[in-house]
C-alpha cells in the first residue's frame, strides 16, 4: 500500500474546481445548466495576444527560457509597475510563473516554516489555507463581516499577531467578496506590519477589474518601508482571460525572489515560452479588449446583484471589484426540501440549488464563510436573468 506523506494527505480538493467540473459535467450530459461557479472570464483571449503566441511559435520560441522568465517581459513588468502602481522593481525583483496560484505557491514555500503561522483574512481564497498547511505551516483565519465590506481591521491584525506570525495575506480586490481597500485602509494596516516586522503577501489579481470610479492602490507603496516586506503576486488570467495559458508574477524584495526562482527552477523551470511572448504583447499591445470586459462585468455585476437582493431571505452587499458576488443565504440554512431533507450548511444548500435548479454556485465554507455563497458574474446577462429565475423558485421551495 503507498503510503502518502503527511503534507499532501491532509489537503482538500478546491471546492470551487469541484462544483464547476460538477455542473460541467451535467451540461456534457445535456442537461441545461447556468453555472455561476467559474472563476474565469467568459470572453475569449483578446486576437492580438493569440496572434503573438501563433508568431513566437513560427519563429521558434519554444525553447527552455530562464527559470525567473523572458528578460524582456521583466523589462516590460517593471514598466508596468512602475506605470500603473507607482512601485519601482528592477527586473532581477520580478519572477515570471505558471499561473497566479503557483506565485502564491511558491512564495508561500520560501517563507513558512514548520509551526510559522501566516494570517488570512476571511472570506479567503479556497488555496490560501491549503497552501500553507502543505508548507507545513498554521493559517490563523481573521474574519470579517458583511457589515465591515470583508475587510480586517488594523487592531484586529494586530491581535491576531503571534511571535510565530511570519505573513499576512491580502487579497484586494477580492476573491470571493469583490471587495477592495482603500488607500487609507492600506496605509493603516502598513503600520501594523511594519511595526510587528511581518511578510505581506498582496495578492492583486483583479486590479484591473475595479468599478465605481475607484482606484487600485498596492500595499507595497503606501507607507516606507513596506516595499521591502510586501510581495506582490499578480498575473494575465483574470484581466486577459488568459486562464489556461498559466501565467502569473511577483515582484518584491531580492532575497525572496531569489528564493522563488530557487524553488520554481527546481519544480516547473520555466513558464512556457511561448506565452510569455504572448504576455508581452498583453501588456504592450492596446488594452481595449480588457475595458470592453470590464464594462462588461460592471453591467452583469448590477444585474446580479440587484437580482439576488429581489429574492426573499438574500442579501447581498455590492461588491467593488473582480467579477464575483458573494451573498448571505443562511436564511435558508434549516430549513426543508421538498422531500425532506434539512439543509444544514452552504454545501448541501448548493448541492440542492445545483440538483433542483440546474444552478451551479460555490458554497461560502469554502472561502471560510459558511452563511454565503459566491456567484460568479463571468457570464452573459442572459444566464444571470435564466439563473435568478431558477433560483428563486427553487428557494422558495425550501420550508
């Protein structure tokens, strides 16, 4: 018998990979699902950066390329920076990855030890905890409410600050809440960090999907002294749909960049050549395809909510950025299935909507908030009206 190791045998499946492949799995058998749980746009990859990676592939460009990634595409990330968030990396400070989540990976890996503990704020991202369990680390879960917009407090930070804390997570804007810090929110927390000499690890996936006229701010920049203890992870999936080409970043201080190109030489080498090309040509190429989906998102996100909060027993704050709604639905916690059964947690309550209403949302225990569920709004205006309605007669049924 084989026998698994320890770090790998305690991990959880994503529950959001799980749901979607679910619902997907119930479309390929012709049944007519609206699925609410993809964390990934809707729109195809914008031509001109599929175009790039066609070129890269005719010229050859499929060769092993440095473990940290394309010379040129750090030269163009620090502009990027240095433009759009006003944080001044040299290219040796940026290392190039396969996909977001293997940023926060490896980052994660070169900073816990055994017993270190790393805060995370909920409603958290489902890998968070995960992550640092398989580093053999100790999340230390912070919540936030409704009431709060999901968003900790510096005395609540400070608090949850032991002599093993090594990191803090920051998510914003956010996955599963949409919900994004304000400068002076940053700033108050920066304090807190760097009075207590922990890590911060930003995760700025969704910068570009900010609505209502709000500036994203990096952490990195709003205080001295924080650039040299934030890495900030970021990547082309989310502002591209770009989700299956695999391609995130992170920038920070040059000794854990080392480390990160250190560990990734020695797992993945390097992301794929070929679309880091392609990647060059997102970030220097016309950034019209990402507004048209961010005005896009910013209509479906109005429409959802709006369509939730007309449903009796939801409620559902506004969310700020990403594309992503995350409502209270623990009213319907308790009670009764037409055949019975008592819906006891966020689980069975998607489970439910997902088998009556053919309506795939991800339940809220995953991102540490059992009273919700998260709605993703990648999806047309016309699945979002099909979806409430299915929903809200299939709630109604619940007694």
């Amino acid at each position: 018998m084989i026998k698994l190791a320890a770090r790998v045998a305690s991990l959880s499946e994503s529950v959001t990979l799980a749901i979607d492949a679910k619902a997907k799995a119930m479309k390929s058998q012709g049944i007519d699902v609206v699925n609410f749980g993809a964390g990934e746009p809707d729109f195809d990859t914008p031509a001109h950066i599929k175009e790039a990676a066609k070129k890269a592939l005719d010229a050859g460009k499929t060769k092993y390329a440095p473990a940290a990634g394309l010379p040129e595409l750090k030269a163009a990330l620090a502009e990027k920076f240095q433009r759009d968030n006003g944080l001044s990396y040299k290219p040796s400070q940026i290392s190039v990855n396969v996909g977001g989540k293997h940023s926060l990976f490896n980052a994660i890996m070169a900073l816990v030890d055994r017993g270190d503990q790393v805060i995370i704020p909920a409603p958290y991202w489902v890998s968070y905890y995960e992550m640092v369990h398989a580093a053999e680390g100790t999340p230390v879960i912070l919540p936030a409410t409704a009431d709060e917009d999901f968003k900790i407090s510096p005395q609540a930070l400070e608090a949850a600050i032991t002599p093993r804390t090594v990191a803090v997570i920051l998510n914003s804007p956010s996955n599963p809440t949409g919900s994004v810090y304000t400068a002076a929110e940053l700033e108050a927390l920066a304090e807190v960090i760097i009075k207590k000499d922990i890590v911060c690890i930003s995760d700025e996936l969704y910068e570009y999907l900010i609505y209502d006229n709000l500036a994203h701010v990096s952490i990195a920049g709003v205080r001295p002294g924080m650039l040299e203890r934030t890495l900030v992870v970021n990547g082309f999936s989310k502002a591209y749909s770009m989700t299956g080409w695999r391609l995130g970043y992170c920038a920070g201080p040059q000794p854990l960049i080392d480390a990160i190109n250190t560990l990734q030489s020695h797992s993945t080498s390097n992301a794929t050549t070929f679309c880091q090309w392609a990647a060059l040509e997102a970030l220097k190429g016309s950034q019209e395809d990402v507004q048209k989906m961010k005005a896009a998102f910013d209509q479906r996100r109005k429409l959802l909510v709006e369509g939730l909060r007309g449903i009796p027993g939801v409620k559902c704050t506004m969310p700020a950025g990403a594309f992503y709604a995350f409502p209270d639905m623990s009213a319907f916690h308790g009670r009764k299935t037409p055949d019975g059964k008592v819906i006891g947690d966020s689980l069975q309550l998607a489970e439910y909507v997902l088998e009556d209403a053919k309506v795939g949302i991800v339940p809220g225990a995953a991102f540490g908030a059992d009273a919700h569920q998260r709605f993703s709004y990648a999806t047309s205006n016309e699945n979002i009206e099909k979806g409430l309605g299915r929903l809200k007669e299939s709630l109604a049924k619940l007694v």
